[in-house]
C-alpha cells in the first residue's frame, strides 16, 4: 500500500490527493505570491495571496477544530462572497467537514425549512444571519457551534480574531474519492429547494472539466457572478476577482462598477446570470465601451437569448467566445455550446419553434431522451430511449452526475435510475431532443409543459417564436385547467416603453404574435395573449421565470374556474 493511501472500513481507499480543498496549498506552493482572491472594501480593491489565503484557511480549521468541530459534521455558512467565505469554506472540506450552502433570496420560511431539514452542527455567519438564528431557535436547535468570521456576535467564536494564535499548517483530510464533500440547496425555482449531495470526485471532475472545456490558464483573471465559483477559481489558480453586486439580486447590479473593475484590473472571464450582462451590454452600448480584455463570457441559469449574444460578442476582445453550459445544481457541465455557433447556426431554428440549442454533450457524460412520464421510475434500460428529433425528458449519466438529494426519498425516486451495472442516471426534469448532428435542444421543464386536448406544448419551443417580436422582451406559455385538458395562454413582457396600454394596441399586438402560430396545427390552437410588466423569477439567476405563478394570474385574468 502505498504512503498516501489507507483503508477505510468499508475498503474504500482514501488519500489527501482526493480532498478538493488539496488544490489550495498545492497552488500556494507554486505561486504563493501571485493574488488568489480581489475583493472590493468600500470603494477600493483588497487582495489576498495564495500563502495568505492558505495560512487564513489553516488557522480556520485549528480554531474550529480547537472549538469542537470535527469530520462528518456539517456546517451551515451564510457568509458575504470575499476572502473570508472562500477561506471558511475551504477550511471546512480540509476538516472533512461538509460545508451546507443554500440562497437566502429564496425567502425566509424556505431557508428554515432548510436548515430544519439539513440539521447542521456547525453554523458560521454574518451578524444578520445570527440575529436569524436567535429569532427562529427552532430551526437551528441542531446546531453546536457558532462562529462568526471578522465581527463580534454574542456567543460566536470570531474566526479571524482566534486565527492569529495558529501558525502551523492544517493537514489536508485524507477522504475516499465518493465520500460526501458538500450539500448544496437547488433554488427551488421549481418545486421545493432541495439538498444535492456533492462528493469529492464530483468537485474534482468539475476542475478536470472547467480546465479542459475553456482553457484556463493560472494567473488569469476571473469575476464570478456566482460565489461557488469563486471557489473553483482558486482550485484553478487563477485570480478571482469578487464583482461588486449583490448575488442574490444579480439583475439589480450597477453595471457601471462591473465594467470599471473588468477595465481596471484587466479581467479576462466573466461569469453569470444573462440578467448581469443585458445590463452591462446596455451601459457599455449607451458609453460606447468596448471590453477589450474579456475573452470569455460564461452564462448560466438559463439560456441566453441571441439579441444579447449578439451584443456581447459587439463589446468584448476580438475572437472572445460566449458560453452557454447546460446543466443544474445536480450535474454540471452536461452539454456545451459556444455562443458564435448558436448565432450562425441554431437562432434561425429557434424563431421556427425548434427550441434552444444547448450543444454536444461533453466528453464522458452519457446523454438520453426518454419517454416522458411523471412517474418514478426505478430501473433504467434502453427501451426508455426515444429516437432522435422525438421530444422526451432529458437523463444523465456519467462524472459530475451527483447521486441522491439529502434526506429526499420522494424526490430520490422521482429523480434517480439504476441501470443494473452499479451506476445510476439523473432525470433532469427538462425536455429536449437530438438532432441529426447529435446537438442537444432544450424544450423546456417537464412540469411546465402544457398538455392539451389536441396534444403537448413545450413552453421554449413556442415562445421562440414570439420572442423574436420587436417588441417582445420575453414570454411564458402556461397552462390553464387539468392536465389533458389544458388551455394554453401565451403571457407576454414587452421590451421596456413598448407595454401596450389600450385595448386596441393589446389587440393588435396579440393578432401580430398569434400570425406567427397559423401554420402549427398544434400551436395555432393558442388564443389568449396577456401583457406582464415584468415576471416574477427565480432568486438565484433572476432567469428562470416563476411559470407556476404566471398561470395562477392567467387564469385569474381570464376569469377560469382553477377548481374544475
């Protein structure tokens, strides 16, 4: 046996190389002067070095070990994106400790039931947080130790006042590469949030991926609009510049100060909500800016519509490239596709009604359409696959594919496969097909499609046909009445000064967006368009559209009978 490796119990091999917080003193070694983390304080930039970082995240773990915090445990972090969340959670998986993430924009009895649900053992927070905690003793009744990172709170360890006492080096946890590292929360922006467990190999195969899928190099900038990526950056070792915004409400950023920091410091990755970058677009349009350093663009939480591709690819560095990845909270990267493929080649298809293109699936990740069915199903086999061009729900096998929810054995079945070789699939909840060249199209969640008596809607196949309309900013299919017999509404949010206010401009916009269905037997059956100031959406990427609460307000407009 060799040195790094030990048997568990269950003969499991274990080793530090297969602790995902390994990476850090690995890069703190190579480059230990080079800055691993920018992060704004009040109106200027601070920075940390990978020795700094590195010694912040072993003094971390020798004040929470001193505490009581030990491996297995699982700690609650509700800290500010910046050195001190990166360092924190860090700390944690170099313990074994497993770090619990979740969003607070998704309201506050949804983060209780959360936590009473994840019940942690371990909580570090910003003062708010524990102001929460004090409110609502409930719902952390489970929770040991408390810990602030810089602030005082009373009876909280503050982890930056005790870090000073600890000099030496915290040694990496040795774990087995399938040992649970994390759980991160889904958003809940459809149905409720859940708890995706995330092993070691998962986080370790999504550095493998993310290396090899946009070439990132150490030493380059990145400015993460999500603060899990910040954390990859640093496995990368590349400099993570924290934006100045509040990543819960990414459509309210000022896009002013996101383009001074990627001007000041040269940034050369961006990453975020689509809901960031239309308001970038639209100030460095208006100032006539061009970003003459960004090479890479990387969107997620939904796709990218093409006028904002388009635009982007007008502002940033020649041969910069736009990427759209596909995939969820429970396996991410599936599929990929670059921007200036989807502008030269698949946004005609999507005004025709074809969907959106997500791309080929990546190297190593196992992709099928199945029947679609709101039933669990418990074994996987091929007679499930339809052909290609055949809408079904999209399933998942393969490296980043996380295993199980926490604690969700409804949502488990409903959600996992077994394939009778050991491995299992992952139902994605989304519809899609192939085509020909093998090109995954994404049609929509499978909750929201609308089924009628003449046949199944898919919402993103029919609102790309109207969101081509000049005047259209966005819009939502949804479904009125019981399945089968569903009525399909098509709810529109025009472009800003373009709302209709009269009836008759109502009426005229409708006729001008339903002309476009005339030609699909099935879609021609949509009849009722309404006008929506702006959608409700989700409080991760504000992208995703609350369609749930959308048909609640269509039928209440329409005057139908919900019960029936």
């Amino acid at each position: 046996m060799s040195k790094t490796h030990t048997e568990t119990a269950k003969g499991a091999k274990v080793s530090a190389a297969a602790n995902i917080s390994s990476h850090l003193p690995s890069m703190a070694k190579e480059r230990p002067n080079q800055a691993a983390i920018m992060f704004p304080v009040k109106k200027e930039y601070q920075s940390w070095t990978y020795d700094q970082l590195n010694k912040a995240v072993d003094a971390y773990a020798h004040v929470m070990k001193a505490s009581g915090v030990s491996k297995g445990q699982k700690a609650l972090v509700f800290l500010t994106c910046g050195p001190d969340l990166i360092a924190t959670v860090f700390a944690l998986f170099k313990m074994g400790v497993l770090p619990v993430m979740l969003d607070p924009g998704m309201g506050k009895d949804n983060v209780r039931r959360c936590i009473e649900h994840v019940q942690p053992d371990v909580f570090i927070g910003v003062r708010l947080a524990h102001l929460m905690r004090w409110l609502y003793r409930k719902s952390f009744a489970s929770v040991k130790f408390n810990f602030t990172a810089n602030e005082w709170f009373p009876g909280c360890i503050e982890l930056a006042k005790e870090a000073p006492k600890y000099t030496e080096p915290f040694p990496v946890t040795p774990v087995s590469e399938h040992e649970t590292a994390a759980i991160l929360f889904t958003s809940g922006s459809t149905g409720k949030a859940k708890g995706v467990v995330y092993t070691h190999s998962i986080f370790q195969n999504q550095v493998k991926y993310l290396r090899e899928l946009f070439n990132f190099k150490p030493g380059e900038l990145d400015m993460p609009g999500y603060p899990l990526f910040a954390l990859f950056d640093i496995a990368l070792g590349m400099t993570s510049v924290i934006p100045r915004l509040d990543p819960s409400k990414p459509a309210a950023c000022d896009p002013a100060l996101l383009v001074e920091t990627i001007e000041e410091y040269n940034v050369t990755t961006c990453q975020g909500s689509p809901a960031i970058w239309r308001k970038v677009y639209n100030y460095c349009k208006d100032e006539s800016i061009k970003l003459d350093t960004l090479k890479r663009l990387i969107t997620f939480g939904a796709p990218i519509p093409t006028d904002l591709l388009q635009g982007m690819f007008s502002i940033m560095a020649e041969g910069a490239e736009i990427y759209t990845p596909y995939g969820a909270t429970e396996s991410l990267p599936v599929a990929i596709i670059p921007g200036s493929y989807l502008v030269d080649h698949a946004a005609e298809r999507t005004i025709e009604g074809a969907g959106t293109c997500v791309g080929k699936p990546i190297k190593g990740m196992d992709v099928k359409i199945i029947k679609i069915t709101d039933e669990p199903i418990t074994d996987f086999d091929e007679s499930l696959v339809l052909p290609d061009g055949e809408v079904g729900e999209i399933v998942v096998h393969g490296p980043v594919v996380t295993q199980e929810y926490y604690r969700e054995d409804e949502a488990n079945a409903l959600s996992k496969m077994n394939d009778g070789q050991g491995r299992k699939w992952h139902r994605m909840g989304d519809t899609g097909y192939f085509d020909k060249d093998h090109n995954l199209w994404f049609c929509g969640r499978k909750a929201h499609r609308v089924e009628t008596e003449k046949g199944t809607l898919f919402p993103v196949m029919v609102e790309g046909m109207a969101n081509n309309h000049p005047r259209v900013f966005r819009s939502a299919l949804v479904g009125v009445g019981p399945k089968g017999k569903q009525i399909p509404v098509l709810v529109i949010e025009p472009k800003p000064g373009s709302f209709p206010e009269e009836d008759k401009q109502k009426e005229l916009l409708s006729r001008q967006i339903l002309a476009r269905y005339d030609e699909n037997e099935l879609y021609s059956q949509i009849k009722d368009v309404l006008f929506y100031d702006s959608f409700p959406v989700d409080p991760r990427h504000n992208v995703k559209i609350h369609r749930e609460e959308l048909a609640v307000w269509a039928a209440e407009e329409l005057g139908y009978d919900t019960e029936k």
